[in-house]
C-alpha cells in the first residue's frame, strides 16, 4: 500500500461500500473501516441490505476519502472479493476496531466482521490524490 492510502486510512473511519443487489443494481452504504497491513475489516449486521448482497455476489467496491482536500480531493478505493471472518478470526478484528478508535462499539457485539485484501495497486489507474488497489 502507498504511504498516501496510508494516511487517507489513518485520518479516517468511514468509508462507502458498494455491493452488487440480486437485480444486478448497486448498492452502496456508509461504514466504519478499520485497516491492517493486508486487508480492510468492517462490521455489520447479517440482515443488513450490504451483506445480504455479499452473501450472493463477494465482489465490493469500497471508498476511502479523506476530509483534507487543502491539495485536491484525496482517495483510496479496494474492488474484490470479500470474505465473512469466522469466530476465531473476530476477536482480532475487535481488538484493532478497540486499538484504532478506541472502543468497540456495542453496536457491533453481535454483528458479522468482513474482510476483503487490500490487493495490488493500479498504477495505471491511480493518479494525482487516488489510489486504487485490486484483489
């Protein structure tokens, strides 16, 4: 990852999901992501419209903006397969979730953790302030 995706992560928690509806239409909603050297984690309920369309079609596009545009709009955006974090997988996830923010949110106590691969940059599609990555 580059050392602006990086920072673009750093200073932010929210990102954009985009998911694929069963019509074929997108969805996209607003989460919390937090981020480790390979991967971008989140959490959300099982019954919500985004991982109901995850469990029929992994592919997702997430967004990453960062609030500063003192030098232009600055972005990292992932695209690929993302995977459901079985139980032994979760606790990690909430402990970054409590290292990054500094809680863990109740909310998420009994929601589903997802992670998709930061992946390889696009070099060529990436330019200026945006940084795309692909898994």
């Amino acid at each position: 990852m580059t050392d602006e995706a990086r920072a673009i992560l750093d200073e932010n928690i929210l990102g954009t999901l985009a998911t694929v509806n069963s019509d074929g239409s997108a969805w996209a909603t607003p989460l919390h992501v937090i981020y480790d050297e390979t991967a971008l984690y989140w959490f959300s309920n099982a019954d919500k419209q985004h991982s109901l369309n995850i469990g029929n079609d992994p592919r997702v596009s997430l967004a990453v903006f960062s609030q500063d545009e003192s030098r232009g709009p600055k972005g990292a955006y992932f695209n690929g397969n993302v995977e459901v974090l079985t139980d032994e997988d979760i606790e990690s996830v909430r402990q970054l979730m409590r290292d990054r923010t500094g809680v863990f949110p109740s909310a998420f106590e009994n929601a589903t953790a997802y992670r998709l691969q930061i992946g390889k940059l696009n070099s060529s599609k990436s330019a200026g302030n945006c940084w795309y990555f692909y898994s």
